[in-house]
C-alpha cells in the first residue's frame, strides 16, 4: 500500500507542475490536493480535504463595484438599487450595510439556521468513514472525484452531448450558447 501511494502522490506532484493540468499557477492542481488529503487521512468535511469555498463572479468585489457609488467599502440602502428584501438578505449582520464580511461564507463565518442543533450535534470519529486505500481506489475509478478539473470561472464548458430521459433525443450544450442561460450540476449533493 504505501508504494502504491508513494507513486500517486509523485503523480499529484508532476500534475500539479504540468501547465496543462494546473490553470491556476498559484495553487495546487485539485488532484494533488485530493491525493495528499486521502493519503493523510484528512477528514472530508465542508472545507476540509480538497472541499474548498464555492467560487462566483458575483461576489463581493462585483457587487462594491456596481453599488458603492462613494467607494468607502460599504453598501448603504440608499446605494442599492435593488429591492429591500434583497438587501435585508444580502445584510447578514443586520447593521444596514453591505460590506465584504456579509459575503464571507467561509466555515469561520457560518451560522446555521438552527445554532442549538448545531451545538448538539455529536462530533464523529475518523474512523467511521472508508480507509484511505478506499478512497484512493474510488478517486482512480471515477467514483469519488475527477483526475480533471473543470472549468475555471469566465471559461467556457466543453461542449457535450446527452440523451433525453426517455432516449428519443440528443441534446448538445452548444446549442444553448448565446441564447438562453444553461446550469450545469456535476456530483452529488446527497
């Protein structure tokens, strides 16, 4: 076993270094985190392992630069031209301003809907979930992960094509560019 992960982790290593693999040269290719993370036996949690933040185009920076006319670094009622029950949303802390910590979602910063389920809720053990060896076997048969990453915010999705539910038709993603908005969902969310 430990040969056998020796030689995957110094592939996460060469595919971390290949321009090809890695698009963004100032992080580590998703493989080679997925690798190191199983390998180490890290916990697979939200924002543990290779489980990192969600990424969008419409953050913070997009909205302070549409909406905060007189840049201070915060959104008043006033600047938002969009409707209140948004900005009641959008305002997490509730003190009447937008400001970059309202869109800071990271697991320091969560607050779950129900904090007494929460506080609660039994810590689990390492050991309830697959060895390592497992979860490397599933990442190498496509079960648990890609050896590809997907494409980075502003890319455009390769074009591909799937049969309607009942086979009758095919349908090509390219057929949608320029024309109507296409959400595409990969994984599992169970």
């Amino acid at each position: 076993m430990i040969t056998w992960l020796v030689g995957w982790c110094a592939l996460a290593a060469a595919l971390a270094e290949d321009p090809a693999v890695s698009k963004q040269p100032a992080r580590t290719s998703e493989i080679a985190e997925m690798i190191a993370a199983i390998a180490a036996g890290a916990p697979m949690g939200p924002g543990e392992g290779w489980f990192h933040q969600g990424q969008s185009r419409y953050g913070w920076q997009w909205l302070a630069a549409k909406y905060d006319l007189n840049r201070d670094g915060r959104i008043s009622r006033q600047e938002f031209a969009g409707p209140a029950e948004l900005f009641g949303r959008l305002d997490r802390n509730g003190d009447g301003f937008l400001t970059a910590s309202d869109f800071d979602w990271s697991e320091s910063r969560a607050q779950p809907a129900n904090k007494q389920a929460a506080k609660s809720k039994p810590a689990t053990s390492t050991s309830d979930g697959p060895s390592p060896e497992i979860m490397m076997k599933g990442l190498l048969s496509g079960e648990l992960g890609s050896m590809f990453e997907g494409p980075a915010i502003g890319q455009q999705a390769p074009d591909f094509a799937l049969k309607t539910p009942d086979g009758r038709q095919e349908i090509r993603l390219s057929t949608f560019h320029g024309k109507k908005p296409a959400v595409l969902v990969f994984g599992s969310f169970t």
